[in-house]
C-alpha cells in the first residue's frame, strides 16, 4: 500500500532543558507516514504524543533527526516555504479548538484561505460549500464563542481543510466532547483520511480502535508499537480549487482589536492628542514671541515718543577719569533723521516746565509714581487738560473704567525760572511758578502689561501752547523783553539750572517705529555722539530676551512630549500584543508571516496616532484662540502663540507634515522595537490544550 511516504520521521530526539538538565520528550523516533488514512497516535499523557504533532508543525525544533515532508528537509525550508507549509500543507485542529472567538464563524473558516491570497468573495463562496456539507449553515453568521463544543469543532475542521491540506494535524480532537459529539467528528476525519494523511492524537481508545487505520502507541518518547489495520478507501469529499488574489486580511483583527481595546485606546488617543497639542502650542509659541512681543509693544501710546540726546565725554581736570554729559543736540545735528524717518517730528523736551514723572491729586490723594507722557497726537484729546490713561493707571486706583472716564485729576509742579545775571549783588533772577492743571480722563487704553507702569499721556502740541503761555515776570523784566515758558525752554543751554537737556521725537506714522528702533541700535552701536533712548523699546529688548530664553527651555519639554508620546504609544501596542499572544500564535499556525501579525498592531496603533495628529490639527486652532484670549484678558498680549499650520520657516504645510512624520516614524520605531524583542514568543505553550 506504501509507496512514497509523504512524511518521513528520522531518528528523531527531542529535549527539553530543564533545571535537573535535558529531558527528553522524544527519543529514536522512526516514521513513515503515506498520503491517505487515519493514523492514531496514542499513549499515557506526557508520552510525547503532542510533542511530535509539534515537531510536525515546526513549531518546535528536534535536537536531533530530520523530518522530511514529500522528501524535503522541513528544518530547511525558508520563512515563505514554512508560512506556505503551515497554510496549505498542514491543516491543524485542536482539543480546545484554538479558534478566533470573536469572529463570527464564517470569518474564522475563510481566514487560512485569505492568508493564502485568496479573494474574500471566492473564499466565502467555498467556505460555504463546506458549511454545507457539515450541515452548519445555521451557524455561519454567528460569533464563535456562542457556539457549542461540538460546533466549534466541526468550525475549526472546516477551517483546517479549506485550503485542501495534504496532512490533517489533529491533538485530542474530541477531548473536550461528548460520546455523540466524539463519534460524530471522528467519522468526518476518517471521511478526510481518505484522500489525505489525517493524525489523530487520542486518549479514547474506542474511538480509536473504531476508527483508526493504524495505531502507533509511544511509551517515554518511544514508540513501543505501530499496527496497521484497515484498507484506506476513496473519498466522497470535493476538494475545491483556491484562486489566489490579494485581499488584506489584518483589516478583520484590526477592526476587532480597535473594538475591543475601546478604552486603552482612547486614553492613547487623548494622550497623543494632547501631547501634540503641548508641542505645537511650545512651536507656536516659539514662532510667535518676536512678533508678538513687537505688536504688544506698539500698542503702548508711548512707542512713538522717543528722546535724542548728544552724549559729550568731559575730561575731570587733574584726573584720568572722564564724565558723561547729555545735552540738547542742535536742529542741524538731527537732520539726518528726518531723512530716514519721513513721519519724524523733533521738538523740545518741555520736562521741565511739565516732568515725565510729577505729583498727581485725585480726589485728595496724592500721586506720586504716574508717569507723564507726550504723545504727538490722539483722536480723543482736544485740548490741553485732555488726558488718556493706561490700565495701570486703574490698576493702581483700583476702579472701572466706567468711573473713571470723564474724571479729573490735578497736576501739581513747582518751578523756579532762573538766569545769571551780571549784577555781583543778584546774580540771580527767579521766577516762582506753581502749576495746578486739573486734566480730565477721556480715555482708558489697554497696554501691555510687561514692565508697564501706570502712565498718563497727553498730548505735545497743545501742552507746548500751555507752555508758552507761562509767564516769566521777573526774567521778562530784567530782560526787558517778554520771556514765556517755550523760549526760556528753547533759549536755555547745558549752562543753565534746567533739566531738560534732550530733544522729544515723535513719530507720526506707526509704521516708522521700526526704523526708529534699528536707528536707534546702530547709534548705539557705533557708539555715535546722539543717542536715541526710548523705554518701551528697551521693555521690547527685555522681553524678547526673557521670552526667548524661556521658550529654548519650552524646547526640552518639546522634546520630554515627543518622547512621552512616542513610549505611550509603544506601550500601548506592545500590551496589545501581550493581550494578543494566543491570537498571534494561532495566525502563525494558519500560515501567516510575522511581518503580517506585526502590522496588526502597527496599523491599530498607526490608527490612533492618525486620529490623534487629526484631532489635535483641528482642535490647535481652539486651543490657540482660547489660550489668546485669556493671555489678552491678564497680559494684553495679542497673539502669544501663533501656530504656525500653513507656513513654517518659509515651507507651506511643513509643521503639520514634519509632525506627521516624526511621530509616526519614531512610533514605528517605538512599536517595532519592543515587538521584536517580544517575538519570541513560544507558539506551543500558546497553543497548549489546558
Ligand atoms: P502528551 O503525550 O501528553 O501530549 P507532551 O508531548 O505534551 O505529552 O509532553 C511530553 C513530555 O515533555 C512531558 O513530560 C512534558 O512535561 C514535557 N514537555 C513538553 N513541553 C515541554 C517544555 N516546553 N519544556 C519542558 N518539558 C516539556
Ligand atoms: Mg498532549
């Protein structure tokens, strides 16, 4: 009857390392198998009886011997010839059925076809030939866990041969059956045996006696005795033809595993999400500082009032030592500003007559740290006693702005006028002036609070008409000519006891302010003779600087994030690979490559991060706008972060493309590398009936 043996077991050992040293499972073991029949394998338990279905499988290694399928080296096949070999050579059926449970029936039984390549339709359409055959179409759409004993093994029959195996692998297939449920599988193998080799593990040993062709009895890892009994007959079983085409199967376990880990992977996903979300609001942050910090500035009224001086280095007599002196820079010393700065006005610094920083009254209480601002114009002042507050000025008050409006206030300055005279008994003459100037509040601006102080601005042109109406009476005396306020400004040099030694520079046109400010450092760079000195530009300096120093610090938690994201994300995949160990090892056993099982949990992790990257793209744009909008209410800093979406350093679309890509690759990195470690998982205590 023999001719060819389709298996060929030769001098086979197999040991396992134990800690009292190598046990062996298998000793000397010779077979032969042909291509037809019932073969049984019996024996005590720990007979080494699925030890050899194992060895047959190639999921375990002998330590010693070959075993040849159709005269072919198993141990030699290449990773495609042993996917193939457990696909479509090999069908394998098991005491506790090692089915999908969550997949319907129908699914479990077409999923070695689909391995295989084969298109879904023709798999479903063979798949149900056979369902039919076994008279189980009532359960084709049904979830397998529902399913009884006997049913469930009836499905993983059906599932072992669809891809026409030469070998059927069965250990205890009836197990975990009743009488009528054993008897009722066993005649479906012994049909099966009979156009292919069928190997049944059994401890029943009616059922073997009944059924069987031959009976090889293994003792200790030996075989102990091998009878032949029957003649093997044809079969009544239509093998089907597999058309192979490409369909891709993960897609079923990425859906279950996507439903089934619900939860995990929606905290994943949230912690992705606002991960990416604390990273691009750092980038944002970092792309808006400059900008920001400028526009921020600009909205101070006192941007565009800036003083010029001449710097003058006086030796000190009889010393090495030189002094610095300030003094008023001629009109003709200046023009060359105007040449740069179209909308410049240059006029006297009144500060004397009216200080940057004099005493206020408001109702009965004195005032004494408000700084007074000349601004060069402003849509609501009209006239001289006409002022504008800044927010901190309410701060400092501690009222609304609703109380506040149409207010006043007092100014109060005492000055002394005074000349040199020729006259050895005066040398001096002096005029007393008092102001008390009640100001009336017609406007609240809101500033940006960095450095800010509480600030009064007025407005230059009417306050130099105020100024021109001080009357100098003892000077204009003396004189003998009418002395005002404006020409005792304007006449007065370094010599004389006033303290105003600069010019005031407004610029009339906001987009000139920048121009000031470059003019401005190179002066000071080239350490020229004037000097342009204007305090919100040095508050900008100071807080681009701070920002910028703090925003390299928000780069390490950029990076902390990014690595956070990418561990979350590996930890995920890689506890659903635990969680998936028994899933994995029964797609292996199917036929499937190890690169396939990877992607399962790459793709249902790539998924989520795809979601999240989504997700945080769409929600950026809020989180931005809300963290705006409360920044603007506490700081009055218009658009702290601005994220860059559209354009980042000079490339469209580059922030959310280049985030894509990094996580996405440091994720694969991240996922791969664990699950490569974790690879090794052993398929036999995967697969173990217990
Ligand atoms: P059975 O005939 O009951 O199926 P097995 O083939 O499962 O027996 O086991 C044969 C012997 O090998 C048993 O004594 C078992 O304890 C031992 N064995 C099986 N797998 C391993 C393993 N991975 N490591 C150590 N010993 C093992
Ligand atoms: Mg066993």
């Amino acid at each position: 009857m023999e001719k060819k043996p389709i298996l060929f077991l030769e001098n086979i050992d197999k040991a396992f390392k134990t800690s009292d040293g190598d046990f062996y499972a298998l000793k000397n073991i010779n077979l032969s198998f042909p291509n037809k029949g019932l073969h049984c394998l019996v024996g005590k338990s720990g007979s080494g009886k699925s030890t050899l279905l194992n060895l047959l499988l190639q999921i375990e290694k002998p330590t010693k011997g070959e075993i040849f399928y159709k005269n072919k080296k198993i141990s030699k096949f290449k990773k495609k010839d042993l996917n193939n070999y457990r696909n479509c050579v090999i069908g394998t059926i098991f005491q506790h059925y090692n089915l999908f449970e969550d997949l319907s029936v129908i699914d479990n039984i077409i999923l070695p076809s689909l391995i295989l390549g084969e298109n879904r339709k023709d798999c479903i359409k063979r798949a149900n030939d056979y369902i039919k055959q076994f008279n189980l179409e009532y359960l084709s759409k049904r979830i397998v866990k529902n399913l009884s004993g006997g049913e469930k093994q009836r499905v993983a029959i059906i599932r072992s041969i669809m891809n026409n195996p030469d070998i059927l692998l069965c250990d205890e297939p009836t197990g975990a059956l009743d009488d009528t449920n054993s008897v009722l599988i066993m005649k479906i193998l012994k049909e099966l045996s009979n156009d292919r080799l069928v190997i049944v593990v059994s401890h029943n040993l009616d059922l073997v006696e009944q059924f069987s062709d031959r009976i090889i009895t293994l003792h200790d890892g030996k075989t102990i005795l091998d009878q032949y009994r029957n003649e093997i007959k044809e079969s009544n079983f239509k093998k089907q033809k597999i058309n192979k085409r490409k369909f891709n199967w993960t897609k079923i376990f990425i859906r279950k595993h996507l439903k089934q880990n619900f939860v995990k992977n929606f905290l994943t996903y949230f912690s992705t999400l606002f991960g990416l979300l604390a990273i691009m609001c750092s980038i944002g942050f970092n792309n808006g500082i400059e900008e920001t910090s400028r526009n921020a500035i600009q909205n101070n009224l006192a941007i565009s009032t800036a003083t010029v001086s001449k710097k003058q280095y006086i030796d000190i007599p009889n010393s090495p030592l030189q002094y610095e002196k300030s003094t008023r820079p001629h009109n003709d010393e200046l023009q060359f500003l105007y040449n740069i700065i179209p909308s410049l006005v240059i006029e006297p610094n009144l500060s004397y007559f009216v200080p940057t920083n004099p005493t206020f009254s408001y109702r009965d209480e004195i005032l004494n740290t408000i700084s007074f601002i000349p601004i060069y114009n402003h849509h609501l002042i009209n006239s001289y006693n006409e002022i504008v507050v800044n927010n901190k000025f309410l701060e400092l008050l501690n009222l609304d702005k609703e109380e506040i409006i149409d207010d006043y206030l007092y100014l109060i300055h005492k000055v002394s006028p005074t000349i040199k005279t020729d006259d050895i008994v005066n040398p001096f003459i002096k005029d007393n002036i008092e102001i008390k100037e009640q100001l009336i509040i017609k406007e609240v601006v809101d500033e940006f609070s960095f450095l800010n102080n509480p600030k009064i601005y007025y407005s230059y042109p009417l306050f130099l008409e105020f100024v021109s109406n001080i009357k100098l009476e003892n000077i204009s005396n003396y004189l003998g000519y009418e002395m005002d306020g404006l020409s005792y400004v304007i006449s007065s040099n370094d010599d004389s006891m006033m303290s105003s030694y600069s010019s005031l520079l407004f610029v009339k046109d906001k987009q000139d302010i920048n121009r000031l400010f470059s003019l401005k450092d190179e002066l000071d760079n080239e350490k020229a003779d004037i000097r342009i000195e204007s305090d919100p530009y040095l508050i900008q300096k100071t807080y681009v600087n701070f920002m910028t120093s703090f925003a390299s610090s928000l780069q390490i938690f950029i990076i902390i994030s990014f690595v956070g994201v990418c561990f979350i994300i590996g930890i995920t995949s890689l506890s659903s690979f635990i969680l998936y160990k028994k899933e994995s090892a029964i797609l292996t056993i199917l036929g499937s490559s190890n690169s396939k099982i990877l992607s399962i949990f790459l793709d249902e992790s790539l998924f989520v991060i795809l979601m999240s990257i989504c997700s945080s793209l769409v929600l950026s744009f809020f989180v931005e706008k809300l963290i705006n909008n409360i920044v603007y209410k506490y700081a009055q800093i218009e658009n702290l972060i601005s994220i860059p979406i559209y354009s980042y350093l000079g490339y469209p679309y580059l922030l959310p493309i280049a985030l894509t890509i990094i996580i996405i690759s440091i994720s694969i990195i991240f996922i791969i590398v664990p699950l490569l470690i974790y690879k090794n998982i052993s398929l036999s205590s995967e697969l173990k009936d217990e």
